[in-house]
C-alpha cells in the first residue's frame, strides 16, 4: 500500500501544465467512491478526532490514488449518547472536502463517561439518511470508527438489521475499534461481519502520525499565493462560505495544506482551488459563467456595474498566475509523496501499520476491486 503513495510525476506536471477543464465530462465513465465515517465524538475519542482533523486530506489522498480519475464524495456522522449534548450531528455525502474538513473541526470530543453510546442509531443514519449514488459500480462504504459497544434502546433499529438494509443497498460496513475494549471488539466483528465487511483495530489515539518533509514550507508559500487568486462570488451567505473556507485552508499546519494541494493535483481539476464552488476564477476558466450576466447583488464584494471590466481583467491576470503556480505545486507534491513513501516505508519495519488513515486507505483500496476499480501500484 505505501508504494501506492507513489504517484506519476510526469502525468501529474503534464495535467499541471494543460491545466485542464472539465465541463461536460462523463462522470460516470469515472470510478465512484463515497464515504462516511461514523465517529464516537465522545470523550475517550479526543486524540483520534484530532488526528482524524490533520489525516482527512491525506485519506483523500490516498483515495484518489486510482488507475481512473475517481469522482469522491464523503459523509460524515458524530454520534453520542442520549443525555449528552446530541445523539447525533450529520453532514451528507459531498465531493466539498473543504466542507468535510471544516465541519471535522467543528467536532469536539467530550460527554460519554457511561461507555455505551447510540452507535445503532448513527449506524442506522449513516445507511438510510445519507445521498448514496445508486449506480451498480459505485463503491459505498461506511467506516463506524469508535470504542464503546451500542446502548440497547427498545426505538431503536438495531445494527443487523441496519446491516440487512445496507446489503439490499450494496453499502459495505466496516469497524474501527479504537482501542481494546473486549466488548466492543465483539460486537464490531459482527457488524462488519454481517455487512460484509472488515474489522479493524487501532490505538485509542489513532495511531497517526504525521510525516514532516523538506517540501512542506515551499508548498505552503504557493498555496498562499494560490489561494489569493480565489475570487468568491454569488449571494452574501455563499461568498462569505467561501471565504470561510479559505480562512480555514490558511489556518491549517504545513502538512495538512500539503495533503490538501495532493487532493487538486490529484483530482485532475487543477483550477480548483476551493471545493465549495462559487469561486469565479475558476468557474470563469471552465466558461461556466459569463462575467457579463452576473447580477450586480452577486458580483464580488467591492465591485459593481461599472467596475465589470476591471474585474475581467483581475479574474484573467487569477487564471494565468494559479496555473503558473500548480506546475510548480505539481513537482513539489510529487516530491514530497516520494520522500512520505520512503519515511512510512521504513517505519513500516520496525513497527505496525495499524494507524487509522493507513487503515482506512487500505480497506478501500481492497473494496474497490470487487467494483472494478484499480489503484495505481
């Protein structure tokens, strides 16, 4: 799996360099991924939710490591208990990760104390309430990551049959237990059991480790620059979503940010800067929008009517210098997944690989074969 990390360096500066658009693409010519991890946001949790906040890009990451461009799209469910702050908070399937990341930040662990948490009902959501795609090669998996057994309410739909309605649904389950909890381990072999499929076993902390590298400062000065040539647009809600986002891309540590640049080179939308949309450089470059027809009320902030061509002539100056800068993103991402494959390399020989994205990354690369999707070696 650690080979995996290896991408194509010529394939990505190649994409770098044409920096192509993709209106009109056939999405589902693509392998399709959707995933939702179901997370015990309790107390005990704290360290594997912090983890899981600097780990979420490299997790896309890894799942964009397809022979095929995958289209991704992950949900995200925090469970507790009844009595506890909530039982549970959901966010949909979406291909915005920036959305996925900044709600993963919202989550702090604390409440529990009584062990047993609502894990049937966010078992029970995380099948039934989320978008699933229904093509037939489209890969669904659930990962129910937490350390506490289920508390046995009499309203609730208990997890075989929730696993009875994710086989009729082809939704594959899958369990991490954080930590030893004999119990637990008990039951989470049986869901994984009766939704065909694996149980897995990590640290109560996770076990994640992040992976400095020489690469990461440079990195990080581009996706300044790269960042500033982000030019929101549309009503005040979505602009100000946006800008949001990019505030917390620009708060994130120099690891993370140079997991989120892997996720664009790897995505093949190189003029993506955000996931959330409504970003005009690059909705502009794609010739999905014409400057010209936008609503004064929507245009960016400090500009009007009669500021429209001074506008053109920013959003254009924004699409050549964000492509100058991915070719030199591309090289360096591609660097930095060399020298991140040969550190975990040599970690892997003195110690275990049971850290939850490693984990993670490698069930999906197991269950995506039975669809026919195949992962670069």
């Amino acid at each position: 799996m650690l080979k995996a990390r290896l991408a194509s360096a010529a394939a990505i500066v190649a994409l770098a360099a044409a920096a192509p658009a993709h209106a009109g693409a056939d999405r589902q010519s693509k392998p399709e991924i959707e995933v939702v991890f179901a997370l015990d946001t309790t107390g005990s949790m704290s360290n594997l939710i912090d983890g899981a906040k600097k780990k979420i890009w490299s997790i896309a990451s890894e799942v964009l490591e397809t022979e095929d461009q995958a289209e991704i799209r992950f949900g995200l469910i925090g469970y507790r208990d009844r009595g506890d702050q909530y039982v549970t908070i959901s966010y949909d399937l979406t291909d915005d990760i920036n959305g996925i990341y900044g709600h993963l930040l919202e989550f702090q662990a604390d409440g529990g104390g009584d062990r047993p948490e609502s894990v049937n009902q966010a078992l029970n959501e995380a099948v039934t309430q989320m978008s699933w795609s229904t093509g037939e090669n489209t890969l669904r998996l659930v990962f129910l990551v937490g350390d506490s057994p289920p508390n046995e309410y009499q309203d609730d739909v208990d997890y075989d049959r929730t696993a009875e309605l994710a086989r009729q649904r082809d939704i594959i389950l899958n369990t991490v237990l954080a930590g030893g909890a004999s119990d637990t381990r008990a039951i989470w072999k049986a869901i994984a059991q009766l939704g065909d499929g694996s149980f897995m076993e990590i640290p109560q902390d996770g076990g994640m480790q992040v992976v400095e590298t020489p690469y990461d400062q440079r990195i990080d000065d581009l996706q300044k620059k790269i960042n500033a040539t982000v030019v929101p647009y549309g009503d005040f809600e979505t602009q100000a979503y946006l800008t949001n986002q990019r505030d917390e891309a620009a708060g994130a540590s120099a690891s993370v940010k140079s997991d989120m640049a892997a996720v664009r080179m790897k995505a093949g939308k190189l003029n993506r800067v955000l996931t959330g949309g409504n970003d005009l450089v690059e909705d502009y470059e794609d010739g999905t929008v014409d400057l010209d027809a936008i609503d004064a009320s929507e245009l960016p902030e400090g500009y009007d009517d009669s500021r429209r061509g001074e506008l053109k002539a920013l959003i254009e100056t924004n699409v050549a210098s964000r492509a100058a800068l991915n070719v030199e993103m591309a090289e360096l991402v591609e660097q930095r997944d060399a020298f991140i494959g040969a550190e975990l390399e040599r970690l892997s020989e003195v110690e275990d690989e049971d850290a939850f994205d490693l984990k993670v990354a490698e069930t999906v690369r197991a269950q995506a074969a039975d669809k026919g999707i195949a992962y670069k070696d």
